[in-house]
C-alpha cells in the first residue's frame, strides 16, 4: 500500500473526496515531522510522538563509522546522523497477532 492507497481509502471509508483525504494524510505526516524536527532543534533527544494503540515515532543516533564505498572500494568518513524510528504500538501487535501469539 501506497499513499495514494491509503488515500482512496480513507477517502471511501470516510465518505470525503479523495482530495481532502489526501490533505488529511499530509497534515499528519507534517505534524509528526515537523515535531521530531522541532525537539531536536530544541536539543530534546527523547522526543516521542505517540499515537495510541498505533504506535510511537522516534529519533535515534547513528554513530560515525569508516566505511568503503562500494563503487571502488575508497575508504570513507560516514557522519553522525539522526534516523527516525518507528515502534508498534499495543492495538497495532494485538491485531497482527490476535491468538495472541
């Protein structure tokens, strides 16, 4: 499933055009975005947006390393960088899993 899925979908379930389900979907992935940016830049490394029963997004640290670029083999400085990490909520393992294995 795509965006453009998740839109027709909503857009049907929801009864609205597929137009302002498609807005809805970006206001949200902004909103989320736009947090985890604004935590950062605030120096708030244990930033969470939560939704609940879903899931929670984070922001993790990946350290610098050498590594080798595959293309011809150069040895080469990998930065620091931040990655955003997604955690399953309860609601979402319960409905994978619902014998409860």
């Amino acid at each position: 499933m795509n965006k453009a899925d998740l839109t027709e979908k909503l857009a049907q379930k929801a009864g609205i055009p597929k137009v302002r389900a498609a807005s809805y979907i970006n206001i949200i992935t902004e909103a989320i975005q736009e947090e985890l940016i604004r935590a950062i830049q605030a120096g708030d490394d244990k930033v969470k947006v939560t939704i609940s029963d879903f899931g929670t997004f984070t922001v993790s640290k990946r350290r610098a390393f050498t590594g080798h670029n595959p293309k011809n083999g150069q040895v080469m400085d990998v930065p620091e960088r931040r990655i955003p990490v997604f955690r399953a909520g309860k609601g979402l393992k319960n409905a994978l899993n619902p014998n409860g294995s």
